[in-house]
C-alpha cells in the first residue's frame, strides 16, 4: 500500500477532473467480486484518469447489510483487497442512523461512515451529526464524516409510486443557505443532499430528474464535496450533468441487487438440479459486473 492516496485526495482528485467516484453496496462476497473485478479490469484511456492509473472505488454497508455481512468482516474483505492488490477501494459505512450503530463500523476501521438525519428537523439532525462527527474525529481524524440533509426515501428497492415524504418538489429540496449553516455547524466532510434524487427505482419509468442548477449552489454554499445518493434510476444525462455540476461520489444500490437478483434466477432455470453455491454465484457476478462496469465507464467519462 506504499504511497496509495487517501480516500479524502482520491475525491478531491475526482472533483478537480470533473469527474465522480462510483460508491457501489454489497450484501456477500458475490457482490464484493463483481465490484472490485470490474474496477480493476477497466483499461484507463491513453491519458490516465487519476494519477495512480486506477479508478478507485468505495464499498458501502447499509445498517441492515452490515447486520448481515458484518461491519468488521465486511472491512476486513476490502482492506485484504486493498492489500493484496494495492488497489484504491474504500469502504464507507452507508446510512447508518445512530451514534451507536456507528460505533462499529469506527472500531473496524472503515474510511467512511453516513450519519443519515435527512428525515430529521435541520435542528435535530444538526445536533445529532455534530455529535456524530464530534465521536468519530476522537478516534480517528481521518475517516471521512458524511451528512445528509434532505429526506429522499429510505430503501434500495423497485417501487410503484415515490417514497412518502421523499423531496421531489422543488420546495422540498436542499436549500443552500440550510446546506451552508449544516457544514459550518456540524464539521461533515462531505454533504449528501436532496435534490431531486431518490432510493430505489421505479417499475415503469425513470427516476426524477435532478435539479442540476440547485447542484450547482449547494456545492459553492456548502464548500464540501457532495455525494449522490440513490443513483439507480437517473438517466445518464442527468449524471454526467450532476458530475460538472459538483457530484464527487455517486451511490449505486438498487440496480446491483437487481442484478443479483437476475443472475440467480438465469443460473437456476439453466442448472435446476446445481445446489453448489460457488457455482450458482457467478451468474450474479457477471450480472453484476455488467452493471457496475457499464456505471464507472460513465462516472468517469470513458
């Protein structure tokens, strides 16, 4: 790992390119494969993207995916990647909503961790994400705080109608004089705000579209880098236009389980008696691969 960047430079590598760190969730190590296989197979183009001549990439554990997978055993599969391949993956603690649920993704060494307050009052999730930040940088000033301000739904799944209470209207959304008070009060390092994104996919359509310009004010007012949560769903357009406009990591989820999901079910219609997991599981990784390859060919601009 001699001379490998920290997460912290890789994102500010990434802003200075205009161009955005895929941030990819994993629930087993059929997914964990898919993702880092698919980094590390991409050839960069004649001119290389990021100085180390690698795309890096953040692995995230959701609270439930953490429950299941393990906050230190999930760290320790990363950071044997990271190692043995010397290569630029991260591992980031992805919506957690408590100090305490935070706690063990801190003692297992994670490089990030996402207090998500964004269905609190801005007073109540300025409290508790100071209080988040405050804990953190006791033990480890260099693993990166994310906020979140604005409420854009709470699960990675396919639905028929938009999340209750999620901001899509245009008054609902991330104001940037409240995304400069959040920052300057709290400490975060990095902002994930309501912009017209949202967890999940729709069955029948696309997303809705984000709100670019407000993309724009929030980056200048905040003066963090900002994070893109619930990246299944939008339009390529919309995220080549939230990467100029200040996007430094996009958040992909939904479309990894479904393709999960897709490549059990292929593995077992074309193999109904195989009961061998390590047979079965490649179908999802090579769904899986697909997707998240074809996701940082586009965050990177090749």
């Amino acid at each position: 790992m001699c001379g490998m960047k920290t997460l912290r430079e890789y994102i500010l590598e990434a802003e200075s390119k205009k161009i955005s760190i895929g941030h990819f969730n994993i629930s087993d190590i059929a997914g964990l494969k898919a993702i880092f296989e698919s980094a590390a197979e991409i050839k960069n183009p004649p001119y290389p993207l990021f100085e180390s001549g690698q795309i890096p990439i953040i692995i995230g554990v959701s609270e439930g995916e953490a429950g299941f997978v393990g906050h230190k055993q999930a760290a320790a599969l990363v950071k044997s990647l990271r190692e043995e391949y010397n290569y630029p993956i991260f591992i980031n603690a992805d919506h957690h909503k408590s100090l305490e649920n935070i706690n063990p993704a801190v003692e297992a060494g994670f490089d990030a961790v996402l207090f998500d307050g964004g269905k609190l009052p801005i007073e109540e999730n300025i409290i508790k994400t100071k209080e988040v930040v405050a804990y953190v940088k006791s033990i480890n000033p260099d693993i990166l705080v994310e906020g979140e301000l604005g409420y854009i739904g709470s699960s990675s799944v396919i639905f028929s109608e938009i999340p209750e209470g999620a901001a899509i209207k245009k008054e609902d959304l991330t104001k940037p004089e409240d995304a400069a008070r959040f920052v300057k009060e709290t400490g975060v390092d990095l902002l994930a705000p309501a912009v017209g994104n949202i967890h999940g996919m729709q069955k029948n359509a696309p997303n809705p579209a984000l709100d670019i310009e407000r993309i724009k004010k929030l980056r200048q007012a905040a003066g963090v880098p900002m994070v893109l949560h619930g990246g299944s769903g939008i339009t390529d357009s919309d995220f080549t236009a939230s990467i100029d406009a200040g996007i430094a990591i996009i958040h992909i989820n939904t479309e990894i389980r479904l393709a999960w999901r897709q490549g059990i079910e292929k593995a077992i219609k074309e193999n109904p008696e195989e009961i061998v997991p390590y047979k079965i599981l490649p179908f999802a990784v090579e769904e899986i691969k697909k997707i998240v390859s074809r996701r940082l060919k586009l965050f990177n601009k090749m």
